[in-house]
C-alpha cells in the first residue's frame, strides 16, 4: 500500500472520529435540556416553570481588607524575631528587634545634621540677644522681635531633634520626653502575620519620605475579608455596585460564601490580551468557613433574578428582526411558527412572557447533518 493510501485512511478514520464526537456532545447536550418526542417521533421541549438568574462572572482572590507591611524607622539590622507567621498579635506587640548598624556615611551625616543645627541655633541666639537690646531702645518692633523668636525656636528645636537621631543611630535608643525610644517595631495594628519577609542579621532600610524601606512583616486583620477581581468588558457594563454575589471557592467546594459588589474601576487593564476590568466585592457570609488570605475564587455577580417563571431552552428560540418565535407541532407532520415575548435569558435558558402555555410543548429546531 502506498504512503498516498495510508495518508487518505487515515484522514477519513480522523474525519470519522470528529463527526462522531460532534453527534455525542449535540445529543448529551439535548438530554440534558428535557428533550423528548412527540407521539410522532419528533424532538420536543416542555414550557416550564424555571428560576432564572442572569450572572456577570469575576476571577479573582481572596484578600483583607487591611494589609499592611510592617516596617522600621531606623537602620540596621535584624536582631531579634519575636513572632512566626501565623501569629496573632495585639496592636503595639513588640514584633522585631533591629539592632543599628549605621554606615560611615550615615554616621557622619547624622553629626553633620548636629554640627549644622548648633551653628543655627548659637547664630539665631545672638541675633536674638542684640534685637533685645534694640528692641528696649525702641528701635525694633515688638512683632520683628518676635518673629525672630520664633525662628530661635524652631532652630533650637531641630538642634534637639537631631542630637536625638544621632544618639538612635550610635546606641539604638534614646529617651525623649521621659519615653524610652527603642529600636523595636510594634505591630500597628491587631491581626494575624500572614508573611516574614526577613531572616535574623539580614540588614533594614528604614522608612523615610524619599524610600519606601524594607518590609520586616506583612499582617492583617482577617475579619474583614473581600474578593479582588477582573470582570470583562462585556459585562461590567451590566453591573452595579451593591449587587448580591455568589462565591465559589477553590478550596472550600460546596460551602456558600455571599458578597456584594463594593468597587467597581473605573480603569480597564489587560490580561492575556483581554480587556478586563478590576472589581473588589465585600464578603457578608462565610458559611462557617475559614477563609484564608489569597485563595482563588470565582464570583457570580447576579444582575438579574426571576423566580418560578415560563422558560424554555433558548436554542428552540428563533430570532428575526428584533422579535422571537417558536416552532409548535401541529397534526402528524405539520409545524406552525407562533410569536413569542421573551425576558431574562441566562445563555441557556430563556424567560417567556407571553405566547405560550406551561407544559405546551414546542418542537426542537431541525439538526443539520454534517457531509
């Protein structure tokens, strides 16, 4: 047999195997749907009574409300660990120690920042001292005086507070106003360590205006939870914000987390080459689960809901110039083609408003056979 041959039989038994996979998802899917037949053999479908909810579908993650990364205000480098994550711990907790560990250059700076402020302050204090003596011989006015006052003791004031960073720097911690000022950081606020993003020795870039710091800790408050996710263009358009949600957890299947809408952006973004906007839904009931930071989840934003009404499967529905109609049997072989009002429609199933009965049976559209 030639490889020509060979070749072509196998492109048939291929082409069989399509055809024959296509014939079995047509007909599971016209089960699943309550098909069944006339007493003359034909496909039909019942009018029911059916719930029907109209859903917009957002992929996402769990996450809390307050997150926060913990950091130091001063420079160093770890000394001590005092929690593990998975720990709660109360606001104000001493959570790490940092033990200064300034470079020459910070050093030296920080006795500049000291040398630079006594020379301002001794300078303005002068000042001061000849503008007195001016001022008791009525030669400057009481406002010029104190003006300069003022300027006195914002000096002497930044002369103290850098002496203050200077001793922080050298022996790690300094006494202002009769308060022990240590190199440790407190939680700021009660809740669980989700994440240790240092090791003891490593070394801590301090939280100023000009850098962000290094973060010691993430933690949060896990009672307030919400869902964080993408919705697609086509669909954010039908949602609103304060609209009920179902939550389908990955690793929590069966149980029944409800939410509602809280933050709709108003900024798309794009993911894998889609156009998608970000959403944040509140999380109202847990169903008595516990609910972790960074699962992932799907959320079913309901748009629309109708309870207990006429629906069909909206494959036996014909559209034609903005209006819908239906094939009904009539006698052995004949069919007749009625209008029909529909409403909420889910993609599979749709509401019918007028036109028809329930129980009244309407005929399943003819299936083209594939050549």
């Amino acid at each position: 047999m030639s490889m020509k041959r060979k070749s072509k039989k196998r492109f048939i038994w291929i082409g069989a195997l399509i055809v024959l996979i296509i014939a079995v998802i047509g007909i599971t899917v016209v089960k699943s749907n309550g098909n069944k037949k006339d007493e003359n053999g034909r496909r039909t479908v019942k009018v029911e009574k059916k719930t029907i909810v109209d859903k917009a579908l957002a992929v996402g993650s769990v996450e809390p409300i307050n997150e926060i990364a913990v950091k130091s205000k001063v420079s160093g480098v770890v000394g001590k660990m005092f929690v593990e994550a998975g720990d709660f711990v109360k606001a104000g907790a001493v959570v790490v120690e940092v033990n200064p560990d300034p470079t020459p250059l910070e050093l030296a700076q920080a006795k500049r920042n000291v040398e630079m402020a006594q020379i301002e302050m001794e300078t303005l204090k002068k000042e001061l001292a000849r503008k007195q003596t001016m001022q008791e011989k009525g030669l400057v006015s009481d406002q010029e005086f104190e003006i300069l006052q003022q300027q006195y003791d914002e000096a002497s004031l930044r002369h103290q507070i850098n002496k203050e960073q200077l001793e922080l720097i050298e022996k790690g911690k300094v006494k202002i106003a009769n308060t022990n000022i240590e190199t440790v950081v407190k939680a700021p606020i009660s809740g669980f360590i989700l994440q240790k993003h240092v090791n003891l020795g490593d070394p801590v870039v301090p939280l100023t205006s000009y850098q962000p710091g290094t973060p010691l800790l993430t933690m949060a408050d896990m009672k307030d939870l919400l869902f964080k996710g993408t919705v697609d263009e086509i669909d954010v358009g039908k949602i609103a914000e304060g609209m009920p949600c179902e939550l389908q957890i990955g690793a929590l299947p069966g149980k029944k987390v409800l939410g509602r809408v809280k933050l709709i952006s108003l900024k798309a973004q794009k993911e894998d080459n889609t156009t998608v906007f970000p959403v944040e839904i509140n999380i109202t009931e847990t169903d008595g689960a516990v609910l972790r930071a960074g699962y992932s989840a799907n959320a079913s934003i309901i748009i629309a809901q109708r309870d207990s009404v006429l629906s069909l499967p909206e494959r036996v529905v014909t559209f034609r110039n903005d209006s819908a109609f239906v094939m009904l049997p009539k006698g052995e072989t004949e069919s007749q083609e009625v209008y029909v009002e529909t409403g909420l429609s889910d993609a599979i199933t749709i509401e019918v408003l007028t036109g028809l009965q329930e129980g009244q049976e309407v005929l399943e559209k003819e299936v083209k056979e594939i050549i």
